[in-house]
C-alpha cells in the first residue's frame, strides 16, 4: 500500500500542477525565440503526461503480483487495453496543445478561413475525442487489472483516509473541468468511469483502486451537478 499511496500522491501532485501551469502568467511565454509553442503549451504536451503515464504504469505493476493470472487471455487484453489508450493520450496531447496555441494565437476572431476551420476541429473537437477514448481505456484498465489482482492485506483505516485524500484532488479535477464550463462528452466519460468503479466496489468490496476512483469520480460529478444547476 506505501507504493500505492506514493504513486497516487504523484498523480495529486500532478493535477496541482496542470492547474498551476494553465492558470499561472509565468507560463505563456515563449519555449523558443521562433515561439512555436508557449511553456504552458510545451508542459502539458510533455512534461505533465509523461509523470502522470509514469505514475499509472507504475501503479499497474504495483497492483499485479505473481499469479497464474499473469499468463491469462484476460490479463493480456486488458494490458492490450492499457497500451493502446497510453498511445491515444499521447497522441491527443500532440494534437490539442499545438493546435490549441495556435487557435488562441491565431483564430481568436477567425473561424471561417480553412486553416482556422480545421486548426479549430482538432482542437476542440477531434483531440478531446481521441484524448477521453484513451482516458478510459487506461482507467479502465487500472480497474480490471485490480480486478484481477485483488489486495491480499486488509486495508487500515490510514490506509481509506489516504486513498480519500487522493481521491479529493482527483475530484477536484474533475469538478474543475465540468463544474464551470459547457458540458459535453467529458460528462459522459466521468460518468461511465464513475459507474464501473461503484460496480467492481459492489461486487468485489474495498480494493484500493475501487475505493479511490469510486469516490474521486463520483464526488466530481456530483460537485459539477450541482455547480451546472446553480449556474
């Protein structure tokens, strides 16, 4: 459980800092004098993911241990799974921090001309697609994993209060993300999450990854709920 904790302390830290980086000044300057991308740009397409894709593969290790499920048609899909929505997050990055520097820099005022037309698709539109289809697969990955790897110790009562905790920065990004803004698919998705973590929590009872994204996910959309309603 201290590895389990530590790597979802990596993750809390990391929303801080997504917060921080899209929210601070001190990041909207240039990386480079040719000013292809700002640094807030340039850490949330490469600094950013790659701690949290770090943290998340080391949490799947973690979860899994020597089992003859290991070798299991299950295990592998679900690893299958784990890969390829690894590589559709990267590739959503990729696209929506370029194109999203230069919509801001560029298209503000012009959504017409073909080049804003499509600058602005893949910013809003076709990256949030390619980016919450890979949200899920890895979550949902995390969560089958542990499904098949249930925690072979009794979790303390430190060990709930900590997985909460982590839990809230979690929810608070969600909350942050559809609280105030126009809703759309990242509704869904949260949704769907939320729901297949009270499921496996129903069903297979107080396993570390089931407590966690049952209360982060579930405290954010509700939070956003009520933040919608009170618009």
């Amino acid at each position: 459980m201290k590895k389990i904790h530590l790597l979802l302390a990596v993750q809390s830290a990391v929303a801080i800092l997504v917060s921080v980086n899209r929210l601070g000044t001190w990041t909207l300057g240039y990386v480079l004098p040719n000013e292809f991308l700002r640094w807030v740009d340039f850490n949330n397409m490469l600094v950013l993911p790659l701690i949290s894709v770090a943290a998340s593969y080391l949490l799947k290790k973690t979860i899994e241990y020597d089992s003859p499920r290991r070798e299991s048609k299950t295990h592998i899909a679900w690893n299958l799974v784990f890969i390829v929505g690894l590589y559709l997050l990267a590739a959503s990055y990729s696209d929506h921090e370029v194109t999203n520097y230069l919509h801001q820099r560029f298209c503000r005022t012009d959504t017409i001309s073909d080049l804003c037309r499509i600058i602005i698709f893949n910013d809003d539109e076709f990256s949030h697609w390619i980016f919450f289809t890979g949200f899920v697969m890895v979550n949902a990955a995390i969560l089958f994993i542990q499904n098949l790897f249930p925690h072979q110790e009794n979790l303390t009562g430190t060990d709930f209060a900590l997985l909460t905790l982590n839990a809230l920065f979690l929810g608070a990004g969600v909350f942050a993300n559809l609280g105030f803004e126009e809703i759309g698919l990242d509704l869904y998705v949260v949704a769907l999450l939320a729901l297949i973590s009270a499921y496996l929590l129903w069903r297979r009872g107080r396993q570390p990854m089931f407590i966690y994204y049952t209360i982060a996910y579930w405290l954010g959309l509700l939070g956003s709920l009520v933040a919608q309603v009170m618009r």
